[in-house]
C-alpha cells in the first residue's frame, strides 16, 4: 500500500529545548527532524494526538458510549474502541472477549451454565465469552467499571450502560465530528487468530462494515490496528484503510530496523508499548529516549504508544504524589516526557489531561 509522506518538521528554538530539557531528557535528532504523515495533501497528523483510550476510560466504564461521548467533549482527536465478535457474528465494543471483569454477567443467573475455561493466545482463561452469546443476549447486559479498586468513583455507573455494538460506537463517533471534523477512530480487533480459529473472521466482519458506510479508502478518517501481524496483514488486504501494528511488551523483536522494514511492507504506524519509547530509571523518572521513534519515522510509520494514566497506581514511581494508588500524581510532567520524544500521539485513560500536557509541550516548543 502507498504510503504517507515524511515532512521536516521545524526544529524547536533553543530557549525551547532548553526549557524542555529541564522537564525531560533531549529526545534524538532524529525524532525532531522525521514526522511521516505531517502536512501535504496526504497528512494525516498536523500535530500529536490525544488518543482516547477505549474512550474516557478515566471517567466512566471502558468501551461504553457514555466513555466515547465524554472522550469527544474532552478534545480527543482520536477514539479508540476494541473489538470482539458475538456468536451470530456481530462486533461489539469489549477489551477482551473474556466479559466477567468489565460486564455484570457473574450476576445473572441465567447465564451461570455459559462460565467455562478456554484458552486464548495461549492464555488459560476462565469467564464468560462473546462468542458465546448472541447480540440479543450481551445487550441484557449491562457495563461495569474494569479496575474499581483503583477507580472507585467509577463505579457510580455500574449498570447503567449498555455494551455497544461497532455500528453504534460509528454513529457516536460521527455525531463527534460534527464537532470535531478531524476526529479519527481508530478500531482495534482482538485476537484475530483464535477467532479464525473458531470460524468467527473478525477482520471481514470490519472490513464489509467500512465498506458499507463508506469508510474505505486511503483518505478514510477510520485507522485500523491489532497486535497480531497476521490479522494487521488481513486487514491490509481486504480493505484500503491505514493499519496499525501494535506491539506489546512482550514483542521487542518487532522494535528492530529489520522487523520495522517488514512492517513498513503492511502498516502505516506501529502502536508500541510506551517502555519501548521512553525507558523508566533508577529513580522512577523517564530516561533517555530509545532510537525506535527515529527509526520507525526514517520508514515512513507513525508512532502512537500506549497507555498513559494519571493515577499514582499507573505512573512510574518518580512521578507519585503521595502514597494513595487512586489519586493522581505528576501526570503533567510525565506526559510532557512522552511527548518530548517525537511521538505522533498517545493512547491515554485521561483525555483531558493528555490535552493539557500537549499544550504545555506546545507553548514550550514555541517559547523564544
């Protein structure tokens, strides 16, 4: 697939970088010089993305239309719902196909008989699953908040949302660019191969919805991801729409030049884990910067790491306030860090506050 563009990017004043260096250590020259997809009739990023992570995660119960809605008023520039099929073939808006951690099934009764253990990716799991039930069936239940413990205010919304399908995350999403024309979405498909597997093809389920609504083709605001390479190749035959290759932190082979260049072959960004950007200390502060932003720029993908949250539970020890695991620490200083190594967005729990450490980023980049 073609390609998107690199464009030099001006390099920050002095003052700027001075001011920079004392929140974050320099990001390489590479990273400040190489933004594929920046500017031209072809751009796709003017500036870094705020990356709402399964929505507003932060605020209300991932992957609820409540959480997509709150995202868009936050000024995200992207959402991002994760996708898993129903057993009559629908996708609907789950992180995983596993339903007890985020869904009130464990209190339905008439649905008991469905707990069972399988194994997934490998993985021995034990819950309730998607492909399990019909549509019908999931829209009985009802979302709960994933991590209450560390979320408590959270959980002031159990029960009261559905679990969306893909269509209706869509038509949320284009209501959103009603304020927002720029507003991207940024679907990703969970274990493609066990699906397969089991006769439920995800990336066609995807790819004939695009297609119905309009949304294929290279200018589509609709940018699909997985952390499977298979299933981002799939993707990338089917439809002709930008891919993601995410990388988890157990895929570092896929952060070499020579994995990039075969990435480069399908994809038009690479999702990593953010330790494979921006490595922590000794101290719990950000350290120097790894060359996998320059390298990945210098064969035209964008970077778009993951997960920034706020609480001192998520942050790296050296940004904690306090010892309270729900409270949030220096988010601030962190975000900025993350944005100083030449990131093309962010995925993050926080919408707002990854909005509010751009514009600091920003106002220092243009500081004399």
């Amino acid at each position: 697939m073609r390609r998107t563009a690199p464009l030099r990017r001006r390099p920050a004043l002095a003052a700027a970088l001075l001011l920079l260096a004392l929140l974050v250590p320099a990001a390489p020259a590479a990273a400040d010089d190489r933004h594929p997809g920046r500017g031209g009739e072809e751009s796709l990023v003017e500036t870094p993305w705020v990356i709402a992570h399964r929505g507003a995660s932060a605020y209300r119960p991932e992957h609820t239309l409540a959480a997509y809605r709150l995202a868009v008023r936050q000024r995200a520039d992207v959402i991002e719902p994760d996708l898993v099929p129903t057993s009559d073939g629908h996708l609907i808006a789950r992180h995983e196909n596993e339903l007890g951690g985020t869904t009130d099934v464990d209190e339905r009764p008439e649905f008991a008989d469905r707990r069972t253990t399988k194994v997934i990716d490998g993985v021995r799991v034990t819950g309730w699953f998607a492909e399990d039930f019909t549509l019908a069936e999931i829209k009985t239940l009802r979302a709960e908040e994933r991590i209450p413990d560390i979320r408590p205010r959270n959980t002031r919304y159990d029960g009261r949302y559905e679990i969306p399908t893909f269509e209706e995350v869509l038509e949320v999403w284009e209501q959103g660019r009603r304020r927002n024309r720029d507003l991207l979405l940024i679907p990703e498909l969970k274990h493609g191969g066990y699906f397969d597997s089991i006769g439920l093809d995800t990336e066609a389920m995807l790819a004939a919805t695009l297609r119905e609504r309009g949304l294929d083709g290279r200018r589509s605001p609709v940018i699909v991801q997985s952390f499977e390479p298979g299933s981002a190749r799939e993707v990338d035959r089917l439809v002709d729409v930008r891919v993601v290759q995410l990388i988890s932190g157990a895929q570092r082979e896929l952060t070499t030049p020579g994995a990039l260049d075969e990435v480069a072959e399908y994809a038009d960004a690479i999702g990593p884990d953010l330790r494979w950007v921006l490595p922590i200390g000794a101290d719990g502060r950000a350290d120097e910067p790894t060359p996998l932003v320059a390298d990945a720029h210098d064969r035209g993908l964008l970077v778009t790491p993951y997960t920034l949250r706020s609480e001192n539970a998520h942050l790296p020890d050296g940004y904690d306030i306090g010892a309270d695991p729900t409270r949030y620490g220096d988010y601030l200083d962190y975000y900025v860090a993350v944005y100083a190594t030449g990131v093309d967005g962010v995925f993050s729990d926080n919408p707002d506050h990854l909005y509010r450490a751009r514009e600091a980023y920003e106002r220092a980049q243009r500081r004399p």
